[in-house]
C-alpha cells in the first residue's frame, strides 16, 4: 500500500535510521531528491559497508535486468543494501521494476530518482508508487524562497537578515540549489561569524556597494536610463565574464518585473501591504521599494518591460550576433526614459 510522506518526514526517517525498501522520485526542484539521497547514503550504511552493498546506477548506462537483480540481491555483513538509480525514466525497459511494487526485497533500500515526471498511471511507476514512497518535488514559487533560505542558512549553522534573504532570492531565483550554493560561498566568506548581511551578499559575489545588481535593480526602479546604463557597464567591465554577468542582469530584472506585474493584480485587489509582500516574497520594508517603483510603471509599461527582457533573455542565449553591452543597451532605451 502506498504511504503518504512528505520530503521533511523522510529526511527525519533518514536522520533516525528508519528505512522503506521503495522510493520513487520525481519534480524539478532537485535539491530534496539530492538532500535526500546524500542523507540516505549516511545513514544506511557504514562507510565499511558501502564496498559491497551500495549500488549507484544511471538509467541510460545500466541494463535493466543488471539494475533489478541488484534490487533483489541480499546484504553482505550488512544490515541493508542501498540501490540508487538515477535518471530512471530513462532506464530502457525498466517496466520489469514492476515487480519491486508488488514484492519488494526487505534487505534492500531502492532509490529510484526520475529527471521528468513519469506517467504515474502506467507501470512500472504505477506499481512502485501504489508499493512504496512517491514524492513529486514541484518547482518553489519566489514567495516560498525566503523561508526555505532561512532554512538552509539555518542548516548550515548561522542567521541570515531579511535584506540579505531578499538579494539572494533575487539572484538565484527559484533553485534551491542555487541557493544552497551560494549560502556556502557565503559561509567561507564571512568565516566565524554566524550572521550574515546584505553587505556580505554584495562583496561574496566580487561586486561593490556602489556597483551591485541589486543597486542596478533600484535605478531600473527609479526608471533612470544612465544610471542603468553606468551600473551594467561595471558589473560587466569586473565581471570574469561578460555574458554570464548580463545573463545575471536580466534574470534579475526579470524577477523584479514581474513582482511589479503581479502587484498591479493585489493593488486592485485592495490587498493590504502584508498580504502583497507574503504574496511576492519580500519582506514589508524591501515592498515600499517594489510600490515606489509601481508608481513609475503602469500596466502597458510593464507588459513591454516584461517582453524586452525575454527578447534580451533570447539574444544573451545565441538567438542574436550582438554584444552583451548592445544588447543591455537596447534593453534599457526600451523599458526606460533617457
């Protein structure tokens, strides 16, 4: 029978040595289905135990019947075995795991990772869902990033404050990866200091105070083309790479476009400010700069902003033989008075 657990409730079995013989899974936010794979490698077995029971398979390097006698094959000097196959989906004939659903080996942890979501409703994922742990880890949403970023700051031992939460979900976006990444460059940085601040957030990313994305996304804001255009200009003349930097513009401004657009929809709305800064995710104080900005961009602003930074997105991606600073450029004539 199927049992309904959550990524936290597994991850707490993990910590506790309680082990299903079936996991099933799937999503794009990849960092759980990592978080938890690197947990159950820990704690299922003994680093002397792991020679001759650990398995870690990819779907398109491994033969199907290779993969499933590993699943059925019992311990040595071990409580367990632990069978880890990555890119399942893509595990050509892997409708003979049907059978792991219908009897699974009590010896064995199976780990099935999918990089797509599989057709639930055909087997072998039918039988192994209905026999064991699925998870569907759906992409966040940016409202949800501030908290998970807490979290995993928390995790990796110290605070972080609410403007620095801010920049962070602005400069990653929506991958918790991404964000677990960064949030260690930012613990070497800061070293024994266990709080970490908008300011470290600047200076770990190589940028300055004066001539950092997030200032660049206030002056965007304030709807000034040449401020916009000597704050790129920087970032992209320190930046070891050009085309990356200018990739990162965008995504930014992307994300904070379309927190404007989405404010439009709560301001008719009448929705009060606590409710729009939960809704977009930012904290109550960073929304007065998001309003302040609103007041500059009506609603056919917006649309057009939101438009040229896809066509720039397309352009910076090899859809285009100009320059990133052309590109900038043009971007910024269009979605800002001169």
């Amino acid at each position: 029978m199927a049992v309904a657990k959550s990524y936290t409730d597994v991850l707490s079995d993990f910590q506790d040595g309680k082990f299903g013989p079936l996991y099933l899974l799937y999503g794009e936010e990849r960092y759980f289905i990592d978080r938890l794979q690197e947990k159950l490698l820990e704690k299922a077995l003994a680093p002397h135990e792991k020679d001759f029971n650990l398995d870690l398979l990819y779907g398109s390097e491994v033969d199907a019947q290779q993969a499933l006698s590993a699943c059925r094959a019992y311990p040595m000097m071990a409580n367990r075995r632990v069978v880890v196959i990555r890119d399942f989906d893509k595990l050509k004939d892997n409708a003979i795991f049907k059978v792991l659903g219908d009897q699974f080996n009590p010896a064995c942890v199976v780990f099935l990772v999918c990089s797509g979501k599989p057709n639930l409703s055909k087997h072998p994922y039918r039988a192994l869902k209905e026999g064991g742990i699925a998870i569907e880890f759906k992409a966040l949403y940016a409202n949800q990033m501030p908290v998970w970023i807490k979290q995993l700051a928390k995790e990796q031992g110290f605070s972080i404050d609410n403007k620095a939460v801010q920049m962070l979900s602005d400069y990653v976006g929506v991958s918790l990866s991404a964000v677990s990444a960064e949030l260690g460059k930012l613990s070497a940085f800061v070293g024994d200091r266990k709080v970490l601040t908008a300011e470290d957030v600047v200076q770990a990313s190589g940028q300055t105070r004066e001539y950092n994305v997030f200032e660049l996304q206030r002056v965007v804001g304030e709807n000034s083309y040449e401020d916009a255009m000597r704050i790129s200009e920087r970032l992209l003349q320190q930046s070891p790479s050009s085309s990356s930097e200018a990739n990162r513009i965008v995504s930014v401004l992307t994300s904070f476009f379309i927190k404007l657009w989405q404010l439009t929809g709560l301001q008719s709305a009448r929705a009060p400010e606590n409710e729009m800064a939960s809704a977009i995710g930012v904290s109550p104080y960073i929304l007065k700069e998001y309003l302040s900005a609103l007041r500059r961009f009506d609603k056919k602003a917006l649309d057009n902003a939101i438009s040229c930074l896809l066509a720039a997105d397309y352009e910076l991606k090899g859809g285009s033989l100009r320059s990133d600073r052309l590109i900038l450029d043009l971007l910024f004539r269009r979605i800002l008075a001169s």
